[in-house]
C-alpha cells in the first residue's frame, strides 16, 4: 500500500509540474552565494474529433478531425545570497496563433505573425520564507496565484482554460467561454506588484496591484501627443470605450492549508477590482456601452480536499465580471459562476472530470440599438472528463471528452437563434522538462 501511495504522489506531481507561473518560489533552491539557471519547456500534441453547431457556414465546412497542440520554453534563474535572501527571474514563451495556411511559416496575412514566440509571463522575484515574497512584473497576482477548488489536472491539463487543446481549432462562438477560471491570461499577463506572505498556523495571504491592463512594453510605441489613447497609462478617452482596458486593479486573497482529520485540505477567499478607463465622448444608442460601464469586483471562494488519491473540490466566482474578465455595461446583469471536480490517483494513472455552470450578461448591452432583443442573461455549461497514464516524471498521456452549451435568445452571433453546443473528443501526449 505504501508503494502505491508513492506511487499516486509522484503521479500527481508529474501532472502537476507547472506550465505557468504560478510555482511557489524558488523553483529550485541553490546553495547561499551561488545561482541556478534553467531552460524548461513544455510541449503538447493533441487528436481528436470535434461537432458543434457552427461547423458549417455559408458554404463552408470544418473537417472534423484535427490536431493542435502548444509549446512554451520557461527561462530563468534562481539564486540566494550568503545572509540568505532569495531571488530570481521567469521567462515564459509560447507560440502565437495564425490564419490557416498551407505550413509553418507560409502565412504572412496574420497580424499576430506567423510560427513565432511572445512574451507571456516575465516576472523577478525577491524575499525569504520567512517574510514573505514580492512578484516584480508581468505575473500571476492573488486572485490568480490562490485559487482554490478548481482542478485542471487531468486530460490535457486545462479543458475549458486550455491555449493549444483542439477546442481552440472551433469557431469562438460555439467556446463556452467561462470566467471560472481564475487563472486566465486576462489577469496574469500584465505587469504588477504582488506580495506573497509566508504560511503561519497553515494562513497565507497575498495581495496585489496592477496600474493598467498592459504588459511590459504594451503601449508605448505609439504614445504622442496626437495618440494618448495607444498610451499604456491612459485614464480616460474620447475614443469607443473598451469592455476589457483597465485601470488601478487590486486584488487579495487568504488561502487555509491544513490537515482535517486526514484529509489534506485547502481553502480560499478572494476578491478583485478594477476600474475602468473613463469615456468621454459623446454616446450614443447604438455604441458599445452608451450608459458606460461598472466597475469590475469579482469575488470568489473555493475548497479542495484530498485523502487516498481522491481529490474533490468546489469553487464559486460573482460579481461584476463578464468573460474574459471584462468589464460589464451599465444595466446589464452581473456574472455568477461555479464549479465541482475530481481526480483519483492510483499508481500512474489519474482519472478526473469537471462540471461547470455560469450566467452572465453575454451579449446584452443595456439601451444599446444593436442588442436587438437579446435575452438578458448568457446561460453556458460545461461537462470535461479526462484519463492520463503517466510514462514518467516528463510524458504522460491523455484521453478527454468534452461537452459544452451556451443559450442566450435573440443572441445571433451565437448561430441557431442563440444556441450553440460543441463535443470535443482527444487523445495525446504531453511532454514536459
């Protein structure tokens, strides 16, 4: 039994080796006065068969069958001083998305390049595990870094979240597209500060702010006289307003870990706001958000719990949020989110699935011309299942199924009078050093 158990454990961190920036610091501990430097990586491929209600349109027809898949390369270093103080720096790239084309590198029309790398996290790190850590950079903040309750460690690691599983080769429309989901490129891959306190009688907290919604260097090619709405600093505008630019966010978070009664439990409470960048045009009926928008405050509350492989969780997220984390217009509904999940672990193989429900204004504008008679609430759900049989510490291997739905009447870009659905079945290998 002993063996097993072990064996479940290193299971479990194999599945759970990150591929984002959400570690703890360091990632490797080096003796006082020298440095570690790393080069890891991450490499995905993905097989599997798609439908969904938007597979054909005006003529044309998506192949059922596809692949996709990601790379990222993660850079860094770590090291400590002789008085003991850690430190260190984190460099995540990824490949960027294309038209379709003919191969690799054959598509110059897509604005996002071709088969090149970006930036998606880059941050440095500085402190002790006695004091506490401070995040420097474009990083995962609080709200992100504790959330609690919502697995992704089965199948190919993200379901719903993913950026490379065969949900990205549908139409965007038929995605559910769910702010469950904390961990969201919206919210860590722009530049901050965060602390990150030490653990004491099992408590941790975690708190940051972000001035705008830019990464490094974002909005500042363009910043003249004639162009302050390209700034990245911008607090207000003549232009259209955005539903997604913001400004001043802050966010915090508590997270318990502790051992109940044999049960390793965790659980969260966290909240983030963000206000937006002010529009001082003229509005008008048929603009995007005439009665302008709410600010953004989301709160959410998690829970997990773990004991002889199995592990449930649970996590709720509300507030004034839309997907994607944007901001929602003035009259519209605000967004209610939950999810319930598990893995079992026995041996080298993980078995999980995941339910989720959320409601939200979608695509209703409140005294916008151009809702037509959109139904006030989106309505969306999702149903992920996964299977992994892990080879060793850097190659595991995956089944998932996936279902998911959204309903909102009047809502035409969503196809068939406002409703879509969309299966997803893969298989593949994920590989990672």
């Amino acid at each position: 039994m002993r063996k097993l158990l072990l064996a479940s454990a290193a299971t479990m961190g194999a599945l759970l080796v990150t591929v984002g920036g959400a570690q703890a610091q360091p990632v490797s501990q080096p003796a006082p006065g020298t440095i570690a430097v790393h080069l890891n990586g991450y490499l995905q491929f993905s097989i599997g068969d798609f439908g969904s209600t938007l597979n054909s349109h005006a003529g044309n027809k998506l192949n059922p069958i596809t692949t996709d898949g990601d790379a990222r390369l993660y850079g860094g270093f770590d090291a400590q001083t002789l008085n003991g103080i850690n430190y260190g720096a984190q460099i995540e790239l990824r490949t960027t998305k294309s038209n379709a084309g003919e191969s690799v590198g054959s598509n110059s029309t897509s604005t996002a390049g071709t088969s090149s790398f970006y930036v998606k996290r880059a941050y440095g790190y500085i402190g002790t595990s006695e004091a506490g850590y401070v995040r420097l950079g474009q990083t995962d903040s609080a709200f992100s870094l504790f959330q609690t309750g919502v697995l992704e460690g089965f199948g190919d690691g993200a379901q719903w979240n993913t950026d490379g599983g065969l949900i990205n080769a549908l139409p965007t429309q038929v995605v559910p597209s769910t702010f469950i989901y904390a961990d969201a490129s919206a919210l860590y891959a722009t530049d901050k500060v965060v602390y990150l306190s030490p653990s004491i009688a099992g408590f941790s907290v975690a708190a940051g702010y972000e001035p705008s919604s830019n990464g490094l260097k974002e909005g500042t090619a363009n910043c003249v006289q004639t162009s302050l709405n390209l700034c990245s600093n911008i607090s207000s505008t003549n232009v259209t307003q955005s539903l997604s630019q913001r400004k001043n966010t802050i966010d915090a978070a508590v997270q318990y870990s502790g051992d109940l009664g044999g049960f390793a439990t965790k659980a969260n409470l966290g909240i983030i706001n963000a206000a937006p960048v002010n529009f001082t045009g003229v509005t008008t009926a048929a603009s995007a958000a005439p009665f302008g928008v709410k600010e953004m405050t989301v709160y959410q509350a998690g829970v997990q719990s773990s004991y002889a492989g199995v592990t449930l969780g649970a996590a709720v997220k509300w507030g004034a949020v839309e997907n994607g984390y944007a901001f929602v217009p003035k009259g519209s509904r605000n967004g209610l989110a939950y999810i319930v999940n598990g893995t079992y672990v026995v041996g080298p193989y993980v078995v999980g699935a995941s339910v989720f429900d959320e409601q939200s204004a979608g695509g209703f504008v409140a005294g916008s011309t151009a809702d037509g008679h959109f139904a006030r609430t989106l309505s969306e759900y999702g149903v992920a299942t996964g299977a992994n049989y892990v080879v060793g510490k850097d190659l595991t291997l995956f089944v998932q199924y996936m279902y998911g739905h959204q309903h909102q009447p009047g809502n035409t870009g969503l196809g068939n009078d406002g409703n879509t659905q969309v299966q997803v079945v893969s298989t593949g290998a994920t590989f990672k050093w």
